[in-house]
C-alpha cells in the first residue's frame, strides 16, 4: 500500500539516483560491490526517510546517507577481510583512447586511493558542493574541510606526478 511518504520518498530518490552511484562507485570497484552497496544505500536511505526534516536540500541529506552507508560498508568489508585482486592482476588489452579521457581515468584511480574521509571530501568538491554543504555531511568544520582539500589537493597532484612518470616509461 503506497501512500504520500512512498510517493515522496521515490520521487525524491528518482531525482537524485545519481548520487547513490556517484557514491558506490567512488568506494567500490566490483560491480557486485558496487550493486550490494547501492542496495544498502536505498535501504538506509529508506529507513531514514522519516527523519529528513527539510532543513537542508534533499541532495545533501542524501549525500550524508549515502557517505555513511559506504564509510561503514567499507569498514565492515575490512573486517571481513575481503581482499579484491589489485588492478595490476587485471590484464585488460589497452584501447587507444584521447588524452584528456585518459588523464581523467588517472585521476579517478589516483582519488581511489585516498582515505575514505578524503575521498568523500573529494567526490563532493568535484560535485560543487560548497564548504558548508561539504562540513555538514561529513561533520567537520568548514576550516578543517578547506585545510583537507588544500592537502587533498597536493597530494593527488604529487601521485598524479608518480602515477604519470610511471605510465610514460
């Protein structure tokens, strides 16, 4: 039986469907992961549902669910100690592609391997998300996040340096 919470809730997740992934896809790179982590992401996000008052955008608030749902994912697949064969066990015939798609390819695999804080720092900045929207889903301060994102910053651009070094040779 549907009634105007269930039209709401879905309405509101068809709107913003592209966070879960967007989210999923940052913290995992399995696709069965990824999908067990989007399942989990719209069973939180359903439970929670009751407790999103309006204060803050309905994007945002998604954003905070979605974030913790994979922070505490990704912590109990450490404890199970799942471990996932490293992209050099792959052995993936490389196609020839433009140079600014394969630079944005090297990015994305230089940001998988920040912390999780710092990679949800990260993919919500990328996102245009302000300070203030970025202090309040992670909980931190708006100073402590710009000081993150300016370490954030040079540290994916040193790896940037040693991940493009090495893919010259």
């Amino acid at each position: 039986m549907k009634g105007p919470i269930d039209d709401s809730f879905v309405q509101h997740i068809n709107q913003n469907l592209g966070i879960a992934y967007k989210v999923a896809g940052s913290y995992s790179q399995d696709d069965d992961d990824r999908d067990d982590l989007i399942q989990e992401m719209m069973y939180q996000l359903w439970r929670s549902y009751s407790s999103f008052d309006g204060r803050s955008k309905f994007s945002t608030w998604m954003y905070s669910v979605c974030l913790n749902t994979a922070l505490t994912y990704k912590r109990k697949q450490k404890k199970e100690k799942i471990e996932s064969l490293a992209p050099s066990h792959y052995q993936i015939a490389e196609t020839p592609s433009e140079d600014k798609e394969e630079a944005i390819n090297l990015l994305f695999e230089v940001i998988a391997t920040l912390s999780p804080l710092n990679k949800a720092i990260t993919l919500l900045y990328l996102e245009s998300m302000s300070y203030e929207e970025i202090a309040s889903i992670t909980g931190l301060t708006k100073s402590n996040v710009s000081v993150r994102l300016i370490r954030i910053k040079k540290e994916l651009e040193e790896k940037m340096k040693l991940k493009f070094n090495t893919t010259e040779k």
